[in-house]
C-alpha cells in the first residue's frame, strides 16, 4: 500500500489513510463520497488531504 499508513482515530478506531496526515486533521463524512475524507485547516476553509478507510465507520454505518 504505497503512501498510505495505519493511524488510530482520538476515539480509538483504526483506520489507514494518506501518510501525509497530522494533528488537528479532520475526518468528515461528506455527502456522496464514497469514504470519509481527511481536511486540513487551511485559513478560512480546508484543504483535501485524501480520502481514508475507517474500520466500523463504513457503507454509510455514521449516517444511517
């Protein structure tokens, strides 16, 4: 899995994502994507850092 890593969420979940990822990164749940995204703050709006896999929080499992 190249420039992908496995992380664990402040909640305890587990999840692999872009290896690029730091502290204060937000993962959201966007509408129509097919995973959860990782954004960045950046100024007055978030930059897209990539898309990540969450153990227990897929197929729409959050927002059902």
């Amino acid at each position: 899995i190249s420039s992908r890593r496995f992380f664990r969420t402040n909640y305890g979940l587990v999840r692999i994502g872009p290896d690029n990822i730091k502290n204060g990164d937000l993962i959201s749940i966007v509408f129509g994507a097919d995973m959860p995204l990782i954004l960045r703050p950046f100024g007055k709006f978030h930059k897209l850092v990539g898309a990540t896999y969450i153990h227990g929080v897929m197929n729409g499992v959050v927002v059902d």
